[in-house]
C-alpha cells in the first residue's frame, strides 16, 4: 500500500521489481486490496495498473481515533486511582 500511494499507481511487476516477493504473490495481495475496495485497476495494453484508493480506510481511522480516546480516558483514571 505504501509504494502505491508513494507512487500513484504501479503494475504488479513494477511493484514486485521493489519487493521480497514474487510478482505472483503481489498480484495476490492487490487482488485482496481490490476486494476490500482500497486498490482499483485500469487495463493499459497488456498491462494491468493498480492505485490505491484509501477512502474505505476513513471508517477504521475514526474508529481508532475514538477507541484511542477511550483508552486515553482509562488510562487517566488509572493514572489516578494509583497516585491515589
């Protein structure tokens, strides 16, 4: 995801050629990224182009933020109920 977003886009074996792994087993993982809707694809000739759509990932970041708060809160009372 981050050499996608680092480049605006990229082909399997773009991404593979700057990866550990094999270009089958980034095709894999954006076929998963594109079922989770964070990777669209464009056809290019021959080519298959991925880009990162992080949009779906707005729902997680606030979830985070609110769960983080939470444990925040917690973590005061905790704080304070020790110093006591």
């Amino acid at each position: 995801m981050a050499a996608l977003a680092a480049g605006g886009g990229a082909t399997a074996t773009g991404l593979a050629a700057e990866l550990p792994i094999s270009r089958q087993a980034v095709a894999k993982h954006l076929a998963t990224l594109g079922r989770a809707g964070l990777v669209s694809r464009s056809r290019r000739g021959r080519e298959s182009r991925f880009e990162l759509d992080p949009r779906p990932l707005a729902g997680a970041a606030a979830w985070l933020t609110t769960v983080g708060a939470e444990w925040d809160t917690r973590l005061a009372d905790l704080q304070r109920l020790l110093k006591g």
